[in-house]
C-alpha cells in the first residue's frame, strides 16, 4: 500500500492525493509537517533529507518532490490516461507542471504567506499587491493556453492540470480583483467537479 507523509492543507501534498485520488489508488496518509512536526526527525530526515513534505513510499521505494511523485504516479498507474498517450502531450503536461514550480508558485508565494498565515495588522500590504500583480500575470499565460487546448496538455485532463489546479484554487481566493480569464474559468469549472479534487484539494481551507 502507498503511504503519503504530509499534512493535507499543504498544496504540495494535495498534488499527491489528487493523483491518487484520481487513479483510486489504496493509500495511507500521515500527518506530518506544520503543527504536526515530525519531518526534522531522524526517521523522517533517513526517508527525505530535505525534511519537506510530501514523501512517497511504496514498499522499499521512497519518493519525494511533489512534481515526481505525480510523475510516477501517472506513468506507473495511469499510462494513456492520467500520462497522456502522446509524447508530445506528455511534455506539454511536464512543461506546464515545472511552470507551476518556477513560475506561479514563486509569483503566488507573498499573497499566500501574507493573507493567510500573517495577522492583519502585521501584513506587508505592498508585498502582497505586488504578488497579486504577479500571480495575475502568471495566470494570463495559462488563460492563453486554455484559449487552444481544453486541458494543458490537449483535449483530456492529465497529470499536466493537477499541480496547475492546486494552484488555481489559491489563485481564485488570494486574488479576487482580477481581470476576466474566460478560459482559465471553462477549464476551472470542469476541474473543480472531478471527485478527486473536491476529495483532496477543492474541500480544504487555506490554512
């Protein structure tokens, strides 16, 4: 049975679960990370040096990044489906997975931080804006992709829209002045009904 170690308001973890959740795949998550602890621990440092979450581990196979743990899940438990069956879909889906790891993720970081995990009269309003400013123009660029391909990899949802999705769900709450993105919201909206994100992303506050 795969075990997941992270807690699950973590959006890093919720790529993880999404993708087991949509493979409907046996599983046990443990908490572990923000008040849990645990993840500066020997046991857990052995299995993750990095001491970050999430971690995979699948018998004697121990996996971390939360990108290659969607990766793998894909290509071992989803092969012509949640890996698309094209190459050339599969490193579109790659492309738009490293996006949301260098691009808005970076982007979204200070709106996140500063409107969810610092007080009101402790927030660096000016850093906030400016990481709206950002996200928003991240954002841009995957409304124009939307524009010629119903998910981002092609015509079926891919292992490519759950790392995007993750993000795409803090988008539409830290960022609620924002311009109209009619194809960033089609795809949303069809995102957002899948059973495995309402289950491990979609149901969760921001916290």
């Amino acid at each position: 049975m795969l075990k997941i170690y992270g807690r699950n308001t973590s959006s890093n973890v919720q790529k993880a679960m999404w993708a087991i959740g949509e493979l409907n795949l046996k599983h046990e998550r443990l908490d572990v990370g923000g008040a849990f602890g645990k993840n500066n621990e020997p046991d857990y440092l052995a299995m993750n040096p990095n001491g970050l979450i999430p971690t995979l581990v699948e018998g004697d196979f121990i996996l971390w990044e939360s990108n290659s743990i969607v990766r793998y899940l894909a290509r071992v438990y989803g092969a012509g489906t949640l890996e698309p069956s094209d190459q050339k879909q599969i490193a579109r889906a790659g492309q738009w997975m490293d996006w949301q790891l260098t691009v808005v993720g970076p982007a979204i970081f200070h709106a996140f931080w500063g409107l969810i995990r610092t007080p009101a009269e402790k927030r660096d309003m000016a850093a906030i804006t400016e990481s709206q400013r950002k996200t928003i123009a991240a954002m841009k660029m995957l409304d124009a992709q939307l524009a010629r391909t119903a998910y981002v990899a092609g015509d079926r949802f891919s292992m490519g829209d759950i790392p995007v999705g993750v993000m795409a769900y803090r988008f539409r709450q830290l960022c609620p002045e924002r311009p109209d993105m009619p194809h960033l919201e089609r795809w949303y909206a069809a995102v957002e009904k899948r059973p495995a994100f309402q289950d491990h992303v979609g149901s969760i506050p921001l916290s």
